[in-house]
C-alpha cells in the first residue's frame, strides 16, 4: 500500500494538467468539487489524500450546470405549489 507521499506524487500530472486547463478535481463517490490549490491546500493539512483512481478532472461549468438546472426545477416546484 502506498504512502500518503506516494499517492500524492503520483497525483502531480493531474494537478499540472488541472492548472494548465483551468480542471477541477471531482470525486464521484461524494460529489466532491475543489480547484487544484484548494485540493493542496487540503492535502497538506492531511485531508482527501486519495489516489488517482479516486479523482476525475473536470470543467467546473458542469457543476454550475447542475446547479442551474436543480434551480430551475426548483423554481417550478414553487410555482406549482403556489
């Protein structure tokens, strides 16, 4: 089993290319957003020290799509109970 410094090694190219690409990391397993520094900052501090199988990268545009829809539906949840 690795060690935290080895996953968090391994994870450097995903966090390169997160930065490169304006890519946040995003764990399905809890509907986990964060941007690449919040993610180091977390990391250093002991926290979401997964490895890469854990993490996908992503546009954070689709989250706000998802919020944005969840909104709408909302929305019309409160026009028909009006």
């Amino acid at each position: 089993m690795s060690n935290g410094s080895d996953i968090l090694k391994s994870l450097e190219p995903m966090f390169e290319k997160a930065e490169k690409e304006g890519l946040w990391f995003y764990c399905s397993y809890q509907d986990l957003w964060f941007k690449p520094q919040e993610l180091k900052e977390k990391q250093s501090n002991g926290r979401f020290i997964w490895g890469s199988d854990n993490w996908e990268l992503r546009h954070p545009f689709e989250k706000i799509i998802e919020i944005n829809k969840l909104i709408k539906n909302l929305e019309k949840s409160k026009q028909r109970f009006l």
